[in-house]
C-alpha cells in the first residue's frame, strides 16, 4: 500500500466497497488501528485486524474481512525479529491457512539481504509445517521479488537490484520446486504484467513494471483456485492488488 492513510486518500476504500472482497490482505500499512479513522478501521460490512511495526510509520499489515468471511483465528508469526517488523499475519481458516506477508527489501548492495533470506526461509518451514501436517497453505503478499525474467520489464537492468539479486530468486525457486504454486503463473504464461512501479520517469504509464506481489499455494490446493490476476488498472498506490478466487472452501 505504501500506507494505508495515503491509499485511502487514493481511493482505497472505494474499491473496497465496490470489489467486496471476502477477504483483503494489505502490506506496508505503515500504521497501527489505534491512530486511524473508523472508518478505515471498520469500513461498511467489515471487520479489520492489524499487526503494526514497532517503529511508528514503518512496515505492518492489515487483514479486511467481509461480514461471514471471518477466520477462526488470527496470530502472529511467532518469530520475534519479523514480528517486531509487522510482517506477518497467520489467518486460521477451516480449509486453510492464510499467510499475510509482507517480505523484506533487501536493499540497496544487500545491506539486508541475510534478513530477508531468514524471513524466506522461516515462510518455507511454516508452510512446509503445514503441509506435512495435511493442511493447505495460502501465501499471499508482496515478496518484494520477481522471479524470472519476465516478472520485470528490464531484467538485464536489474541483476545487481534489490528484488532480482540471483539470491532472491533462488529462494523462489527453492520455494515452486518445494510444491509451492505461483497462482498467476499457473493461469498466465505472458509477459509483461506487473504489480508494481517506480513513481519515476512515467513508469505506470509506460508500464516499466515488476510483478513482486503473489499469491502462491502448496499444489494440493491448487484444485480449490479458480481465478488468479492482476488489477492493474487500480490506481493509489505504487503497487495494484492482485486478486486470487477461491472456490467450495471456508
């Protein structure tokens, strides 16, 4: 989101109210409930949960549930270094788990790449926990990466850029090769879509993208998805949501 104050001066709960989305998962809300309105707090037929960063203005994520659609339970991650960032939320459905993630950026030459790699990993053997377990896992978030060279518009650009250093997209490959299913791509095999775009140099309007923000699933679930995209004709933030439509599950 880029803060959830700033996208809701952008029209975020607009689309809320007209999309009704049984669930909306949000990263880098950059607040905590305690300091919003109430109405962006609790939006017409919804009801929100929120796990803020300790340092004010910084990180965090949110979970909208429509009126019905609420899970049985709501965690943290349970890992103090993340969780101290606002990083995680862990939804509890009958069918599911829901994982509301927001991966760190690895920043300029790396300086916290090792951070993020342990944030990656420690995602890997949570899903992993719950799939040896028999349950099915939803990962959904902006992992601040793009896995192959079509998830971004100038590849060759970008090798030595945070979001497509070989580490970071080795972790994605570790991660699909584990039996984890990137949505869009099982839909999708066509470049040049994206989910988010510098604020320089018009690159919206040209469409100089990278495709950072998925949802993926452990390949035993994959028969409940019936629909996964990318909206990106939905303005206010630096990023677009994406969308994923499950069917027959609670």
């Amino acid at each position: 989101m880029n803060g959830v104050r700033a996208a809701t001066r952008n029209g975020f709960l607009d689309w809320l109210a007209h999309d009704q989305p049984d669930v909306a998962c949000l990263q880098e809300t950059k607040a905590s409930e305690d300091v919003l309105a109430e109405d962006i707090v609790k939006p017409p037929g919804y009801t929100s949960v929120w796990r803020p960063a300790e340092k004010k203005g910084y990180s965090g994520v949110a979970a909208f549930f429509r009126d019905g659609a609420e899970p049985r339970g709501v965690s943290e991650f349970g890992i103090g270094e993340f969780d101290s960032e606002g990083r995680v939320q862990l939804l509890d459905y009958s069918s599911f788990v829901l994982v509301n993630a927001y991966f760190p950026n690895s920043q300029a030459e790396g300086a916290r790449l090792d951070y993020k790699l342990r944030f990656c990993n420690a995602i890997l053997d949570y899903c992993d926990a719950i799939v040896k377990k028999g349950g099915h896992v939803l990962v959904c978030g902006d992992f601040n990466i793009a896995h192959r060279e079509i998830d971004l518009a100038r590849p060759k650009q970008n090798t030595k850029n945070p979001g497509f250093l070989p580490e970071e997209r080795a972790f994605m490959d570790t991660f699909t090769q584990a039996g984890y299913v990137d949505t869009f791509r099982h839909f999708c095999a066509e470049p040049h879509h994206y989910t988010w775009w510098s604020y320089r140099a018009q690159a919206r309007q040209k469409n100089v993208g990278w495709r950072i923000d998925y949802h993926c699933i452990n390949e035993g679930f994959l028969d409940a998805v019936a629909e996964a995209g990318i909206q990106s004709h939905v303005m206010g933030s630096d990023h677009c949501p994406v969308e994923l439509r499950l069917d027959g599950v609670r």
